[in-house]
C-alpha cells in the first residue's frame, strides 16, 4: 500500500468507523434505554406497540434494512438522508432493538423486594427506576452490551456498501488501485481486531466503576470474549440474538 | 409513498428464486459451521497448550472481526492463491467459518453443563478418547444447547444478504439488479425485508418454544 492511500483513505476511513461505531452506540443506547423500559410499562397497548418494534427490527437484517432506508425512503417519503445518518439510523435502530432487551433483562432481574420496598417508602415509580431499579440494572446489563458493541463495530463495515467512506470502502478502493488484496485486507481485519480490543478494554473498566459503586467486584474474564455458562449462553442468545453476529 | 402492486408482483418470481439462494447458502453454511465449532470446540479442550493458544488466538480473531472483510478476504485473496470457487460457496465457507466460532462458544457452555461424574464414569469404565466424547458428552451437551444453536442459525440467515456484496444472486442482490434495471425500488426493497421478518420471526418463536421444552 502506498503512503498516499493510506493518508487519504485509510486514515479518514478509521476515523469515519470510529464516529460512525460511536453515534451509533449513543443512538442504539438512547432506543435501548426507551424501549427496554417501556416494555416494563403497565398499559398492554405500550407493551404491544414496543413489542411489534423490537420484533419487526430483530426480525429484519441490518444490511436490506440500510438498503432500505438509503434507496426507498427518498423515493417512498421524499426525506434524502445524508448516508453517513441513513448508516447510523439503520444500525442504531437495530442495534437498539436488541439492546432493549438486554434492558428488559436486567429490569426483570432487579430483586422483586427491592420495588416493594421502593414503593413501602412511597417513591414515584420514576424515582424508583432512577434511583433504585437503574443503579443496580445497569452493572449487569455492561458485559451483554459489550457484546453487542463488538458486534455493533463489526456491523459498521456494511455501511461501506451504501458508499460511506469507512475502513472497508477504503480498503476496496486500495484493493482497486493496486491489486494487493492479502496485504489490504489482512491489515484491515487486524484494525477491527484493534479496535473491538480497545472496545472491551474500555467496557471492562466501565464495569469495574458500575460494581464497584454498588460493592460488587468484577468476575474474572479472558482476553477479548467473555466466557459465559450454558444458561447464560441460551439465555442471552435467545434474548438479545445477534444480528450481525452474534449475542 | 405509492405502492404499486403489478411491480411487485413482477418481482416475486425473482424473491423466490433469491429466497432459495439465501437458504441454501443458511443452510450449508449452518452445516459447516456445526461442524467446525465442534473442531474448534475440542480443540480448546486439548490436553497441550500448543494446541490450546493458536486456536483460541484464532476463533477470538474470526469473531472479532466484520464478516463483510472476510468475506470480500475469501473473495479477492484466494484466487490469487489459485484457490478458484463460485461466489455462493465462498460465501457459505465466509458464513461457516465465522459462525463457526460462536458455535464453538456454544459447543463449550454445553460441554461445560455436563456433570464432571460423567467424564469420571467414562474413565471408570475405560471407554477410549472418541467414544467418551462422541458417546458420553456430545449428546449430553448438545442436547442443552440446540436452541442457542437454532439462535444462531436465525442469526446466520440475517447476515446471509452480505453475500449479495460479492455477486450471490440472493434476495437482496435480486432487488438491488431490479432497482438498476427498472428504477423500482421501493417494492423490491419492501419485500426482501418483510420476508426476512416473516422467516425469522417465526423460526424465534419456534426456538423459544424449544428452549421452554429441553429447558431446565
């Protein structure tokens, strides 16, 4: 590979995954967050109408749902999003249905006696999600999240086919230029192997802070993936399955 | 938005025939990925870390990486190594061989639920290496485990549509040659994705059914 693909290219393109794996994440989050919590509500047509949501975006693939939203929505609604968005959009939306029910687990895993004393001190129920269910939900919800995150930054290579300029773009345009394909290509892997390190690094922190605030210490773990047990596995992969991958 | 039903129904014949593709290509590549995590699944189970470590450096690498690049690896790299396949089977080995690392996971949560009792049974009755796995502990713990297994079959026929990327003539690729022929895109678009919906959801339902069954 040349000095000048890699100045114009390859560079801006580990640039634009980063942005485009970070708003995603917020956006995925703030859709997880929502529609996990809803679905905990008490009214059955809130229930429902999250439920058709994460079902229909589960259901889908995060690839023909990008499609999707970069060729019929200027066509059908007359809204042209810039792709960079359409890219977020399509991931975030998905990858927030799936988020939604790691959310709706961890709730659900919250000890029952801690609501009831949260209501026996006549908490409203928004602060007894903020203050009581929220901070001992979200340590547990991290490690599937960090799953989901991995898979989410390996999901942002599929943006490369609706033309954002992103590693892989990069790499097909190098790979066009100058036929090394080997070379191209097994850097660009080691990069998203670089990046989902850095990625679990930084989640394995943010757990050690979560536990630590509510006196609990971090299991051990391997190197990149967490090793799970068979419930678990089932459990997770039933709950929260995969678009781009896996748990 | 304005849907045009005769559009559409020029379309179907082609999502049908893409439909066939993408479980084909689900359906090797679930077979092939099976059978592989079982490969990398004892392998991480082996007595020497010489086999141990370059393993489990290699299923973390597959996983850790976008299918996407590996596929468009497998498409570019392996001509070039006088490698020659058609685009739906390097699709389907890029499929297996990624899948393939999750099942291993999934391979060795199960084996890891089997009762230690069992392998010390095995050895009470001097049962050589291959029956005590093929005979004793696979069937036990692949028992447990199918409905993460079918997950993951769900799961594969979901990322199958990235296979259009290298010219696999599935559903998507189908409506993405409708689109540049006849400027049609809302239907043939609309379509693939409900019928992804009507596939998966049904084939979730089935799996949470199952898992409810083999459960605990």
């Amino acid at each position: 590979m040349t000095a000048g693909l890699w100045e114009h290219w390859l560079l801006p393109g580990i640039w634009i995954t980063i942005q485009l794996t970070l708003y995603s994440a917020l956006f995925a989050t703030a859709v997880a967050f929502g529609i996990g919590i809803l679905r905990t509500s008490r009214l059955w047509i809130v229930r429902f109408l999250t439920g058709c949501y994460v079902e229909i975006f589960r259901g889908t693939s995060a690839l023909v749902l990008m499609f999707w939203l970069f060729f019929v929505m200027p066509l059908g609604f007359e809204m042209q999003l810039v792709p960079m968005w359409a890219a977020v959009l399509a991931l975030g939306l998905t990858y927030g249905a799936y988020g939604s029910e790691i959310v709706r687990g961890a709730l659900a895993a919250v000890a029952p006696a801690q609501r009831e004393a949260a209501i026996a001190l006549s908490f409203t129920p928004a602060q007894r999600m903020r203050r009581v269910i929220l901070p001992q939900a979200i340590p547990e919800m991290i490690p599937p999240f960090n799953n989901l995150l991995i898979e989410l930054l390996k999901a942002t290579a599929l943006v490369s086919a609706v033309s954002v300029a992103d590693i892989t773009f990069a790499a097909q345009l190098s790979r066009l230029a100058t036929g090394e394909s080997l070379e191209i290509y097994s850097i660009i892997l080691g990069l998203y192997f670089v990046l989902a390190f850095i990625l679990t690094r930084l989640m394995r922190l943010l757990e050690r802070k979560a536990k630590a605030n509510i006196g609990q210490a971090p299991p051990k773990s391997g190197l990149v993936t967490r090793k799970l047990s068979a419930q678990q596995e089932t459990a997770q992969s039933s709950g929260t399955v995969v678009s781009g991958g896996a748990q | 938005m304005t849907w045009d039903w005769d559009v559409a129904k020029d379309f179907l014949p082609e999502l049908l025939d893409g439909l066939l593709i993408t479980l084909q290509a689900t359906a090797l590549g679930s077979v092939l990925a099976f059978a592989l995590g079982l490969v990398w699944a004892m392998a991480l189970r082996s007595p020497t870390r010489f086999v141990r470590w370059p393993v489990g450096v290699f299923v973390e690498f597959i996983r850790n990486t976008p299918l996407l690049v590996q596929l468009f690896f497998f498409y570019w790299v392996l001509p070039t190594w006088d490698i020659k396949f058609s685009a739906l089977t390097t699709g389907v080995v890029a499929l297996g061989l990624h899948y393939s690392t999750y099942i291993a996971e999934v391979y060795r949560a199960g084996i890891d639920g089997v009762p230690v009792g069992q392998w010390e049974a095995a050895t009470a009755l001097s049962l050589p290496r291959g029956r005590t796995w093929f005979m004793v502990i696979l069937p036990q713990a692949i028992r447990r485990v199918v409905p993460a297994l079918g997950n993951y079959v769900i799961a594969m026929l979901k990322d199958s549509p990235m296979i259009a990327l290298i010219g696999v003539t599935d559903m998507l690729q189908n409506a993405r040659s409708e689109g540049a022929t006849s400027f049609q895109y809302i239907e043939p678009y609309t379509m693939v994705g409900i019928a992804f919906i009507l596939i998966s959801y049904p084939a979730s339902l089935l799996m949470r059914a199952l898992e409810r069954r083999l459960g605990h």
